[in-house]
C-alpha cells in the first residue's frame, strides 16, 4: 500500500511551486534567467524535501521552448511534456544506489558525448550520489572536469559527506532543508481541499508530526490514510494507521525514567518486545516525548502544536522534574543505537540502567559539592533565550538535533554548569561553546549564495557584532566600505530576501535590519571621516574623537518565516 498516486500527482511542475527551498529556488531562477546555469549541481538535503523534483523542473527549464520571464519552463511545450510524462531521453535519471558500479558510469560517460536527441541539454539526474563506488566517482570525476557543453548534471545526495570532495568542489552546491510543519500542513490542506477529503486540523498536525519535514512522507501518509478509511479520516484512524494507537507507553516510561523506576522501566521495555511491537520505533517515541518535555520544561511549549490532553499530560509528568533531569535521560536516550547482533531489547535496557545511576551519580554530586553555582542552573536554563528556540523547526529529526541543545543554552551569560555532568568529580562547567553556531551556519550558508555584486557570506562575515534587540537586529561594521557594500545589497530585493530568509533561519525569527558603522578607533577610518567641518572645528578646539557612529536603517517586511 506504498502507492505515490498523490505525491507524483502533486509534484510541483514549477520552481514556484516546490515548497519550502525559496533560497535554493530563487538562485536557480537567477541562474536562468541569466542565463548561468552551471554544469553540475549538487542537491543536498535530507530525504523529501524536494531535490529530485526540483532537479526535473531544472531539466524542463533549461531546455524549455518558451520559458517564461522568471526562467520557469512553460510545461506544455513537448519538451516540458515529455519530461513530465517520463518520456524523455534527454532526462537520463541514474539512481546511484543500484547503479553504483564503475561500469554504469563510463558507459554514462560514453553515452554523454552524443548530442541531446531533441532537448537543448542532455540532464543526468543522479540520485543517492553519496552511494557511488570510489572507481565509479572517479570516472564520474572526469566527466565533471570536462564536461560536453550539451550536459548538465545534478547530483542529489541525503549525505554530502560521503562524496569526496574532488566531486563536491565541482558542483554548485545547494542545501535543501527539512521543510516546516506550516509548510506542510499548508500543502496537505492544499491536497485535502482539491481531492475533496473530510479531515481535521488535528489528523493534518499529526500527519506533519510524524513525517518530519519530510514532505513526500506527509503526502504518502495522506494517502495512505485515504486508502484504507476513505475521504474522511479521523483523528482514531490516523493514529492507528501510524502505529500511534492511544499508546502512552513511551511517556509511562519516561516517568519511570525520572522516579528512576529501574524495574518498572526493565519490565515494561521487555513488554513491549514481547508484544511484537518495534522497539526502534518505541526507542523514536521516546525520544520525541523527551524532546517534547525538554522544551516544555525550558518554555517553548508553544512550539509543539499538539493536542490539549497531551500537553496536559506531559505537564503533569513534568512537576517536580528540572530541566537538568529531562536533559540528562535525554542525552542518554539519544545515544541510543541498535544492533543485529545484540538482544533487541538490550540497549533500551543499559540507557535506562545507566540513567538511575546518573541520577544517584549526580543527586551525591550535588550534596556533596559546594552549592555555589546550583541554583543558577534551573534558574538560567528555564527562561529560554531567543536563539534556544531557532533550532525547532528542524529538530525534528532525532537524535542529532537533540544534543545540541542543550549547549545552547549556555547562551545565558550567566555561568551555567554542565547539566549532564555524569562524572561526580567532574565540577567544571562545560567549556564555552561557540555561542554563534547559528550564526556562523547562516554565513556558510551563504557564501555559497552571490547576492548583486557580492557575496552575501563575505559581507556577513565582516560585519564585527550582531546585535538582537527585540526584533530589531544591527549589524555593525568597523569598515565604511563593508557597509556601504551591504548597504547596497540590500537595495537589492533578491539580495535582501535571501539575507532576510537566512537571517529568519539563523536566529528564529524576522528580523528588522539596521547596519551600523563603528570606527574601532581605527586611524585610517577616522582621517577619512575628519573632513567634516564640525569636527574640524571640534578638533581645533582640542576635542578628542573617541567613537564614531552612523546608522542607515533598512526596514525589512517581515515576513512570516513559516509561510511559505
Ligand atoms: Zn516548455
């Protein structure tokens, strides 16, 4: 019952149209328009969200009869038709998985140099490019280096680092993320609407839950909840389809996890195995409930978009539970892994041995260190800053995005000792993390990105202080001539949408810009600003510059980061 009738159906025909990239798409507009589209991509992002289609609608457009003024193909010339329909054999589609071998790619190497049969371009789509054998990217690699003019490849890859760099480095690189439950939620209402199925906000909110930015999941799911109950679906069937049932399991573990229940906990792991039920998935729900707890407990609530009784639940689970506690079963939780070889239940069953003796580890720590830097912690940790909360929309995916976590809300300049110290002698605090992993991801982000005249990523990354101050966000720079060049990207509205977008990626929220130029007492800056005649004055009567300031403000709409 793994049909995709809804997913191919609704595959988006535009770049306009996939949901989610607005980024990725509007530099690959830019690039056809003008006409730039360079000869290998690399589409890297997590699974559904949108790669391979988007590469498609890149195949029509480049090879479209009539494209309109934005670069989209028109999809109805017999180009964009044969593409659409799979007819084409100019679209040459290679899932690297299967095909992985070097003889596959030298005879793509061959088959490459004859002329497109009747498209402008011959596109080579190759999917799961991370699978490719060392050989077979390697004779890939040659075809990169020199490529015939009349080819363009796209390689989508869940998994940029296992390509070797000899192949990344030749490819323009664009990172798909995880799309936002909005986002989501908007395309299934968009699907229910036009298929005419009966369903409630709730079903739709589970649905996007489950999927994880996945937008493909959410669609076969939908589907799949359309199969088996028909046009209307309830919230009981959803939940039975997904294997959700009105288990409360995971979270009855999770309390006996906090009363460090051991043997209540042993037991109840051993019988959900014994029920058959997939303690992989159990081991999933657990960690999604933690994660839930987790920012309950630090205030971001609000967040999780769930049903009243669940949240109700879970705030009751919570009482008389710090913050420091949820992190700690977290944190082990997480690391959780499987194995082939080892009984299914084991690894469930050392995490929750090992979290009661943390706690009995931790609860002597506390009563036997000095009590100096204790009470700081729940204190600090519960009022949760800005940047704690950017990191949901994509955290969904588990473990990883968990962990981090925590350290980010060490943000709080106030010291905050590691809540996961799980070694009694170990009384430091954590070291000091980069308190702009955020930050310096959005620049990464967008070196790749080339806003009018200048890299988005450089500008950004001479800019000396960011300062966040309600929703007011100042840039400052100590260079004139860096501002003044920021200042003009910002004229620029693509630029300042794929800054603003970032920017709304990075720090959670839309931000109104300002930039702001600060001499750091630097002479050279200082002798080119001298010539105003206030200060000439100023100086003659023995005045003393000691800082300089200007400011040029740059409103940004603000733009919902979820609407799209
Ligand atoms: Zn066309």
């Amino acid at each position: 019952m793994t049909s995709q009738v809804y997913y191919r159906k609704w595959r988006p025909q535009r770049l306009s149209e996939v949901v989610g990239q607005e980024p990725v798409i509007q530099t690959l507009k830019q690039a056809l328009v003008q006409n730039r589209v360079a000869h290998a991509y690399l589409f890297c992002g997590p699974r559904g969200t949108g790669k391979t289609s988007t590469a498609r609608i890149l195949a029509k457009a480049v090879s479209c009869l009539s494209p309109d003024e934005d670069g989209e193909p028109d999809t109805t010339c017999h180009i964009c038709e044969s593409i659409t329909e799979g007819r084409s054999l100019d679209l040459i589609e290679i899932d690297a998985a299967s095909n992985r071998g070097i003889d596959e790619i030298r005879s793509l190497r061959e088959k490459a140099r004859f002329a497109p049969n009747e498209a402008a371009y011959k596109v080579y789509i190759l999917d799961e490019a991370h699978m490719l054998t060392e050989y077979a990217a390697d004779a890939l690699l040659k075809t990169l280096e020199e490529p015939p003019p009349h080819v363009k490849f796209i390689l989508a890859t869940t998994d940029p680092h296992r390509l070797p760099s000899t192949i990344t480095s030749r490819c323009q690189r664009f990172d798909f993320r995880r799309i936002s439950p909005n986002s989501t939620k908007n395309r299934l209402t968009e699907i229910c609407d036009a298929e005419g199925i009966k369903t409630d906000p709730e079903v739709l909110n589970t649905i996007t839950r489950v999927s994880q930015g996945s937008l493909r999941d959410a669609e076969n799911l939908l589907e799949q909840a359309v199969t088996s109950y028909g046009n209307t679906i309830s919230l009981e069937q959803v939940r039975l389809l997904l294997g959700l049932s009105d288990d409360d399991r995971p979270r009855t573990l999770v309390g006996h996890l906090f009363r460090r229940e051991t043997a209540q906990a042993l037991t109840l792991i051993n019988s959900v195995s014994i029920e058959g039920f997939d303690l992989q998935q159990f081991h999933r729900q657990v960690v999604q409930e933690l994660r839930d707890l987790l920012l309950l407990k630090a205030g971001a609530g609000e967040m999780l978009d769930q049903p009243a009784d669940v949240t109700q639940a879970q705030t009751s689970l919570l009482k008389d539970v710090k913050l420091e506690q949820v992190l700690r079963v977290l944190g082990l939780l997480a690391k959780v892994t499987f194995s082939p070889d080892t009984p299914q239940t084991l690894p469930l069953e050392l995490a929750v041995v090992e979290s009661a003796q943390e706690a009995i580890a931790s609860h002597i720590d506390k009563h036997t260190s000095t009590t100096l830097e204790q009470p700081k912690v729940s204190k600090s940790i519960a009022t949760p800053p800005l940047t704690f909360v950017e990191p949901i929309p994509v955290a969904t995916e588990l473990p990883k995005p968990i962990l981090p976590m925590p350290e980010q809300t060490s943000l709080d300049p106030s010291p905050v000792p590691s809540p996961v110290t799980n070694q009694p002698e170990n009384q430091n605090p954590l070291p000091p993390i980069s308190r702009d992993e955020p930050w310096e991801e959005m620049i990464r982000t967008l070196s790749r990105q080339k806003g009018r005249r200048f890299n988005l990523g450089a500008l950004l990354r001479a800019c000396r202080h960011h300062h966040l101050e309600g929703d007011k966000l100042t840039l400052s720079f100590t260079h004139r001539s860096h501002m003044e060049r920021m200042q003009e990207e910002m004229d620029y509205p693509e630029s300042k949408r794929t800054l603003q977008e970032a920017l709304t990626m990075a720090l959670g929220t839309s931000s109104e810009l300002t930039l702001s130029f600060t001499a750091e007492n630097s002479e050279q800056e200082l002798s080119q600003e001298n010539d105003s005649p206030l200060v000439k004055a100023a100086l003659n009567m023995g005045g003393k510059i000691v800082d300089q300031e200007d400011e040029v403000s740059t409103p940004n709409s603000t733009r919902s980061k979820e609407d799209e």
